[in-house]
C-alpha cells in the first residue's frame, strides 16, 4: 500500500468519482426508460431470485443492471480506502472522503429498495437523486484533494468573493431541488402505473428556469470577482460551472419544447451533478492551504 498520494491514488480517485456519475446516468436511464419495476421487489429482483429472467423484458435488464453496477462502485470505493489506508492518519481529508462511498452504498441500496417498495414514490426517488449527487460532489472534493497537501486552510479572498461564492452555490442547490421537483411532475415516472407529484409542470419548470438563470449570473460574478483578486482555482471552478450551466439552460429549453425526450432529460440530469460538483468546488477553492513557514 502506498504511504503518500502517489498516481495510483490519484487514479483510484478519478474512478470513484467517474463511477458515481456513471450511475446517476444508469439510474437515469432506468426511470427514463420505465424500467424503474423492472425488478418488482427488492433486494431480489423476483420473488424467487435475485436476478432477472429473459420473461421479464427488456426492463429487467435495464433495472438489474443499474443494481448490479453498485457492486462495481463499491469494489472501487474500497480499493480507494486501501490505498490511503497507511496515510490516513495524516490525510484524514482523504480518509473520510474514501470512507463515505464505501458506507453509501448500504445507504443506497436501502433508499433504492425503498423506492421499489413504496411504487417509484416521486418523493423517494428524488431523494435516491440527491443522494446520489451528494456523493457526486463528494467524490469531485475527493479528487481536488488528492492534488493538494494536508493541513489547515483559512479563508484566501475577499467577503464580496465569498459572498458570491456562497450564493452560487445556494443557487446551485436550489436549482437541483426544482429540478427533481419538476421532474416528479412531468411524464418520466419510472413505469407507467407510477404516480407523479400533482404540482403544476409548466408553474415548476419557470422557478426552476428563473433559478437557473440566477445561477448563472452569481457564477459569473464570482468568475469575475476571482480572476480580480487572483484567485485563480476559484475562477476555474466558476468558469467551468458557468459552461455547465449554460449546457444546462440549452438542453433544459430543448427538451421543454421538444416534448421532454428522454435523452435530453437524461443528459440534463448529469450536468446538474456536474454543476453541483462546480460551484461547490468554487466555493471550498476560497480557503486555501495554510503554507509551512520557511525553517
């Protein structure tokens, strides 16, 4: 095992976070494929087996194989753990961040069979959601730090910098929010028999669109503010969140008068797990590393 951040680490580090987004799009395609009972119970996926049967469709592939790649992420999480494992007492940044996903995965799989359980409850299923974009964020932190040294960080910019920071964030967050809202609203339930969450779609999706855009202009500010004062790692975080968010703003008003296809529904849901990894990474980025004084 090694006993510093080494590029394996790193490695390890990038494939927890690429396996967190890759199954945020499996899930996605399973609710936008109405494949979200294709495995009616939980945690088998028939009453007599754990796997699925050709009798039971395609749909049953699509839901066993989104379970089945749980196990692909844990593998990963776990071997991330065992790497930092002999430096965990001087990198407990790193630690946590490994021991998280490897615990999530229970968590998951108890919200997930809860899902299945209470008939796609689109309340249930967008927690599933949020959870799982919280891990995104967290993997995103996890492989910012694996880049930078230990030890205590203070604030590095300015209270108009940081203030901006913040509300982009809030606004990220809150963006997400209306988004598993509107999404709870409108066709893609996850099986046809499942019930939506009777909010008005057209009165949602405008919040959601005015959130948007406010996003965007806290971004913005906060890209401009950053690049000011030099605080070039928050301005490259702000940057990269502003493109994401105007992806997100054209595939948002695509799929809206496109009549909601699925593709662009399911691309729309990994971009906002991009843009929560952004704009959080922004606003860590306003603390810095506290340098050793020179011997």
């Amino acid at each position: 095992m090694p006993d510093r951040v080494t590029h394996h680490v790193r490695v390890l580090a990038w494939w927890v976070f690429v396996t967190q987004v890759v199954i945020i799009a499996t899930g996605g395609a399973v609710r936008l494929t109405s494949s979200g009972l294709g495995c009616d119970t939980w945690p088998k996926c028939t009453a007599d087996s754990f796997v699925n049967n050709p009798e039971m469709g395609i749909h049953s592939y699509i839901e066993f194989g989104n379970r089945t790649l749980t196990f692909v992420l844990e593998i990963v999480a776990i071997l991330a753990l065992i790497a930092v494992w002999r430096f965990r007492k001087q990198r407990r940044d790193l630690f946590w961040l490994t021991v998280i996903p490897v615990l999530s995965v229970v968590v998951q799989a108890v919200l997930g069979g809860i899902t299945v359980w209470s008939g796609l409850n689109p309340y249930v299923v967008g927690l599933h959601f949020l959870v799982s974009l919280v891990l995104v964020v967290l993997a995103a932190l996890l492989v910012l730090r694996v880049y930078t040294g230990p030890g205590p960080r203070k604030l590095a910019v300015s209270a108009p910098l940081l203030q901006m920071a913040w509300l982009a964030a809030i606004f990220g967050f809150i963006v997400v929010l209306l988004g598993i809202l509107t999404t709870g609203s409108g066709p893609h339930a996850g099986d046809h028999g499942a019930a939506r969450n009777g909010l008005d779609s057209e009165i949602v999706q405008t919040v959601h669109a005015v959130a948007a855009y406010g996003t965007l202009l806290f971004t913005i500010m906060t890209a401009y503010l950053a690049r000011s004062e030099r605080a070039y790692s928050v301005a490259r975080w702000a940057g990269w969140s502003i493109v994401v968010i105007i992806a997100q703003i054209v595939v948002g008003v695509a799929q809206a008068r496109l009549s909601l296809p699925p593709i662009l529904v399911g691309i729309h849901m990994v971009l906002a797990c991009l843009l929560a990894a952004g704009v959080f990474l922004a606003l860590v980025e306003t603390r810095q590393r506290v340098k050793a004084p020179a011997a």
